[in-house]
C-alpha cells in the first residue's frame, strides 16, 4: 500500500511538471480562413491573444487592438484574435461573415481565429491552458466577458491577463510590450 502510494505521489507530480512546462508554442488551431496556425510560429513573440465578438458594446476595441498592433507589429509583438459566441450572442456569424466585417469596419490585419468557444463545457483548449492555473502553472483567470485580453510571453508563458473593458492601450498592457 505504501508503494502504492509513493507511486501515486510521484506520477502527480510528473503530471503537474509536465502540465507548468506547456506553452502556447504547443498549440495548433484553425485560423479564420480554416487553416492550420502553429502557435509554434510566434516563438521570440510577445502575443496578445483577445476573445473579440462583432456585436458587443466593445467592438469598437478592434480599433484600438488595430492600431496597438500595427504600432508594436515590427517589435516581434502579435495580437490573435479568437471570435467567440459565448456572451449573449454577440458573435452569431460565420468565419467568413466576421473577416468580412472585422476587414471592412476596422480594417483588421492581426491573425483571426476560427469561431471558439472560450468559456463552458466545450472551451477550447488553448482557453483552458489561458484560463486554469492547473494549465498554465501561472494563474486562473476565467474570460469575463468579449475583449478580454491575455498577455504571453516570447516564451510562450502566460503573464497576466488584462479585463475586457480595459483599453487595449492601457499601462499595463504598453509597459509590458515595451519591457526588454
């Protein structure tokens, strides 16, 4: 029994090393064109990564998520957008009809996701390693509502995390691009 137990022990914490030494580097998912996008491409990237939606009284942060990126996009910094339907169904439409109206209204040239779920029984799993401590070996961190925002390191760790009503310019979020 005791060896049982020592067994038990040590496989949890094999699991728990293995769990706090996964980045967003090992992700893969479908982009909004249904493409394949290797999160392992943004290796020595700072990445924003942000839940966005087309019918949300944030919407208007696609503009202010535009021009951050295209400020910082030349100091190996990124921002993904993932569209997602989970807060009140502000983002009913299809990847198509969500490039068509993040392109023709704000003008988007940061990486869009395919249509996820960041939230519920089906999150997707890039969102549980953003939102779980058990995940991320960083902290919890549960999307609050559309335009929440995640900051990831170059290596590929979760930092922080920014709520959605925050500004994409806010201190917080520029202070961290910025820093060497």
């Amino acid at each position: 029994m005791k060896q049982l137990t020592l067994a038990l022990f040590f496989s949890l914490i094999m699991i728990s090393m293995v769990q706090e030494d996964k980045t967003l580097h090992d992700f893969k998912v479908k982009d909004i064109d249904g493409k394949e996008f290797d999160f392992s491409s943004l290796k020595g990237k700072k990445v924003l990564v942000v839940n966005v939606a087309s019918k949300c009284g944030l919407t208007p942060q696609y503009t202010k998520l535009q021009e951050l990126y295209e400020k910082y996009k030349d100091k190996n910094f990124v921002i993904i957008g993932f569209p997602a339907n989970n807060f009140n169904g502000q983002e009913p439409g299809t990847d198509e009809e969500i490039k068509t109206f993040c392109t023709l209204n704000y003008n988007v040239s940061f990486p869009m996701m395919s249509k996820i779920d960041v939230v519920g029984d089906n999150k997707a799993p890039i969102y549980k390693w953003l939102t779980e401590k058990a995940e991320n070996g960083k902290l919890d961190a549960e999307v609050q509502w559309n335009f929440q925002k995640f900051m990831i390191d170059e290596n590929g760790h979760l930092v922080d995390f920014v709520p959605p009503r925050e500004d994409p310019f806010c201190e917080k979020i520029v202070k961290w691009i910025e820093q060497k």
